[in-house]
C-alpha cells in the first residue's frame, strides 16, 4: 500500500492528473467538477472536524458509471472517497489524501419492491423517507431510522442505526444483499435473496459498516416490515437519569417488545423546547413507541406503565394521534440542530458509544458527572433500549482549550465505554475521528482488518485514512 499523503502535501484544487481528470470530464461531462464551492461542500459532514476538500467531485448515475470512475481512478493510483447525503458525524468523508469524491446521491432508483419476500432493491442514494413513501400503498415500511436524511447506501456503508433498533435490528439486520464496485472497477454481488444460506463467506456482513474502505456500494437490498396495526407513544419524565435508565432496563428485562425508547436528559429537553416550540417539562424524560395489534399495544402500554411508575416517572403522557406522535419525534430527531441553536456559531462535536443494558446506568452516571463538570453546553440523547447513548457537545471549533477539553471528555467516555466490553461508537461509525480507540477495542483483530483491507484495495485508493489509517491524522 502506497505511504500515505500528509495534509501539507495533499494536492490542491485541480490537482488531479490531468489524464485522469480528461477522462473523467469525458465520461461524465457537466457531472465532473472542480469548483472550490463543489468540492469543500464535499469536504465536511456534520460534525465538529474541518473540512478536507477532495480535488474533484464526480456525480454519478449508475453502478456501472461508478465502475468506470472506479477504474480511472485505480490507474492513476488516486483515492475515491464514496459520498451520499453528507450527514456523517466522525469525517467519514473527508478528503484526507486528496482525490475524488464521488457522489452517488443521484442514484436514486427504487429498483424493486417485493412485498410478497418483504424486500426492496435501491439504488444507494435513495433516502430512508424516499422508501417508506413508495412503500405506503402496500402496506410495509422500512424500521432503520437514524434520523437524518441520510442514503440508504450511507447507512449501509456506516452500519447505521436508530431509534427503532430496540426492536427491528440495525442495517446490520436488515440489509439482504448488496451490490459492490471493488477497488479495481469490478462489479460484484454480495449474494441472492434466500431467507438463509450457508454458502460461503458473508460477504453481505462484511461491506455493511465497511465506510467505502473495501467497496463502494451502488444498490441495497433491504428486509422490509409490516405496518403495525396500532401504535401508541409515551413521553415521562424523571426527577434524575439513572432513574429513567433504571426504568427502561427494567422494561426490557421484562421482554416488553418496545419498538423505540429514547432518552433526552434536561438540557437536551431544553433545546427541543425552544428549537421545536414544544412545552415539555424540563427533566430527564423517557420517550416510548409501542407497535402491534390494538390489544398486543393496550397490554404492553400497561406493562410499561407499571413499570416507569415503580421508578419514578411523573408527568406522564400518551399520544395515540398519528400527528402528535409525529411531532414529538421530528423534535426528537432535531435534537442535533436544536443543541447547536444554544449556542450561535458553535459546532457540535457528537460522539456516541454503547455498553452492555446493564452497564448503561453505571455509564451514564460517570458520564453525567463528567457533563456537569464541562464549560460548554452539552445535552444527552440515547437509543437506551440497546444500551447506546449520544453527547452532544457545543463547542466553539476555533477554541484550542474547548477543543482540547471535549477531547478529553470523549477519551474519557471511550474508556468508560470500552471498560465495561462496549464500543467506542455504536452507530456513529468510526471514519477518522474514532480511527485510535480501534486497538483499543479489538486488540489483535484489528490485524486482521488490515489483511482484508490490503487484499481488497492493494493501492490503497478506497477512501484512505478511515477506520485503520496508516498513521492518525490531526483535527
């Protein structure tokens, strides 16, 4: 594998070689761009790091366009970095060695919808909402709910997660088969449809969570849901957060089937408030989704019920109403925005991790004192049902001293996390940002990755610097 680039020697704009980038425009023509505003947009997700423009932007259309960059690009030794909606949290799109990045957000075929095997076949830069509005009219939907408007090609490339994962899985789960442009150009399936098969590797599980580091996905086959029949949501409020989390590892030791459990601790709550116009009580508060038939969701509204009563819970409240439901979740789902508007000109530097559920009461509540000890905002958010929780920390990215202390505070929560046999991310993915607790985490297989990587992207050209950097690169 060639040595990497450092910042100081990556090329600047128009830095491609000029052979490639002639192939390139006359594959591609107007979808081939060098412009400063195209290329930092595709330089930054929505995190805290700075932006790392590539050299050019290729827009493409189709997999077997995508393999044609592909190739072009393996020939002159240049990195492709895989671009979809821009909504990553830890640099997976950075352009740390230069290069092109190559948008596949206008690949948006919904190929197949296959209600009689539950499935549906995409093309990568169809959306999660895009989906669920074909699969109104036949009665299914799609559960993976990260909250964005993100690719489903992105979500399989991070393995993404979300609020519904308590219950229907993660992309992890729920992605059946894909298709993959490899670092030399060729064009592979992962596999076929069958429910099951013991036939080879999984090559399936392999590039889901892969971060464009093996391949670069073009479509998506994904495992689709029925529509529950009833649904029912309760919001309540705690006087503490180990209160809550106590309440919620009580429900799901009772194998009450929640589809969604969130938690927003106070000042998250105060954000949702004045971002979302909303007048929630200004505590820890609990916000459950039940599913099934109308009796299956009256029997575990009372289960749960029951059970946050035992441990505290005021304030509670349910939502029947479609809209309502609707509304208390886009809130939640702002959450980013809304801790980002406490703080004009501030960037969120978000950074998740996920513990065994009975590990998760201990870990917030170190974490919660480091949050109150911090001096800058911060608020807290939690798919909780799965032990996975979010900080949300304000900073200002031009402050040495901020930076250096929610450094800190992230290493400090890794640790905690790592500690107690949990992961350093559990949905946010690892890009560059999280790239150095990666030994920490897996120790020895983190060889093994990089025996992988090396058989699949000899040149090193797919996405480099990201998940197993050949040296850590700084913010």
């Amino acid at each position: 594998m060639p040595a990497s680039r450092s910042l100081d020697t990556a090329p600047a704009a128009g830095g491609l070689a000029p052979a490639l980038a002639e192939a390139l425009r006359a594959l591609l023509g107007a979808r081939f761009s060098t412009s400063l505003a195209e290329r930092e947009h595709h330089g930054r997700g929505e995190s805290y790091h700075a932006s790392r423009p590539p050299d050019a932007v290729c827009r493409a259309q189709s997999t077997e366009e995508v393999a044609g960059i592909v190739r072009l690009c393996a020939e002159h030794e240049t990195p492709v970095i895989a671009f979809g909606a821009g909504t990553s949290l830890e640099g997976h799109i950075a352009a740390l060695q230069g290069g092109v990045s190559l948008d596949l957000s206008g690949m948006t075929r919904i190929l197949a919808i296959r209600p009689e095997d539950f499935d549906a076949t995409v093309e990568a830069g169809v959306t999660r909402q895009q989906l669920d509005a074909a699969l109104r009219d036949v009665g299914l939907f799609f559960p993976v709910d990260p909250g964005a408007e993100c690719t489903l090609g992105g979500m399989a490339a991070t393995r993404a997660s979300g609020t519904n994962a308590v219950r229907y899985g993660t992309m992890r789960e729920n992605v059946v088969t894909l298709t993959v442009v490899m670092a030399d150009g060729r064009i592979i399936k992962t596999g076929g449809r069958a429910r099951k098969s013991s036939a080879g590797y999984d090559l399936t599980r392999l590039f889901v969570g892969s971060e464009g580091t093996l391949g670069i996905i073009t479509e998506v086959t994904l495992r689709l849901h029925p529509l529950p029949e009833a649904v029912s949501a309760l919001v309540c409020s705690f006087a503490t957060v180990a209160g809550a989390v106590e309440a919620v590892t009580a429900v799901i030791q009772c194998a009450v089937p929640v589809a969604r459990v969130e938690l927003v601790d106070a000042r998250a709550i105060a954000a949702v408030n004045r971002h979302s116009k909303l007048e929630l009580a200004e505590t820890p508060t609990l916000f459950f989704e039940l599913h099934g038939s109308p009796s299956e969701v009256e029997q575990q509204a009372r289960t749960v019920e029951g059970i946050v009563g035992e441990h505290g819970a005021t304030h509670l409240a349910w939502a029947t109403d479609a809209e309502e439901r609707r509304r208390l979740w886009r809130a939640r789902h702002n959450i980013h925005y809304a801790l980002q508007a406490m703080r004009p000109d501030a960037r969120i530097w978000s950074t998740d991790v996920c513990v065994p559920i009975s590990q998760l009461a201990p870990c917030l509540a170190a974490t919660q004192d480091d949050i109150e000890a911090a001096s800058f905002y911060i608020g807290t958010v939690g798919h909780v049902g799965d032990g996975n929780f979010h900080l949300g920390l304000v900073i200002d990215p031009n402050s040495p001293a901020e930076l250096a202390e929610a450094k800190r505070l992230n290493e400090r929560l890794i640790e905690r996390a790592i500690a107690c046999d949990g992961t350093c991310t559990g949905e946010h993915g690892i890009g560059y940002g999280k790239a150095q607790f990666m030994e920490r985490e897996h120790g020895e297989a983190v060889d093994v990755m990089r025996a992988i990587k090396q058989a699949l992207d000899p040149l090193g050209i797919l996405n480099p610097g990201k998940v197993l950097p050949d040296k850590l690169l700084p913010d």
